[in-house]
C-alpha cells in the first residue's frame, strides 16, 4: 500500500492531543489588535479544542496524527 498523505494546511492548523482530541488556536488574533481588550486578548492566545462534530473530518486529512 502507498503512504497516505497529510493535508499541510491542516497540519499547520490542528494538533492532536495526548487523549485523541482535536486542537486549534482561536481565530481572531492576527490584527486590529487596538480595538480588542486586554482580556480578549488574552483569551485568544489561549488554544481551544475541535468541536465534536467536526473532530472525524480533521482526524481524516491528518492520517498519521497520533490516536
């Protein structure tokens, strides 16, 4: 069998934890950073995790993720 390949944006995109689960980085955060409180701002270099729904379609372009 041929090596499957992984989609390279998603993997610049999603990691997979140590649990299996799906994680991304926030959107919002690349400018208009004037406009945005302190405490949005922080909230948003927090990472967030993949929602369950959409955790599969993630997990099928990363085939080598771990889990």
């Amino acid at each position: 069998m041929p090596k499957m390949k992984t989609n390279r944006a998603a993997a610049k995109r999603f990691k997979i934890t140590g649990t299996g689960r799906v994680r991304r980085s926030k959107g919002g955060a690349s400018h208009f950073m004037g406009g945005k409180s302190p405490s949005r701002l922080r909230r948003l270099r927090k990472q967030d995790m993949v929602h369950k729904s959409m955790e599969e379609r993630v997990k099928l372009m990363l085939p080598y993720g771990t889990k």
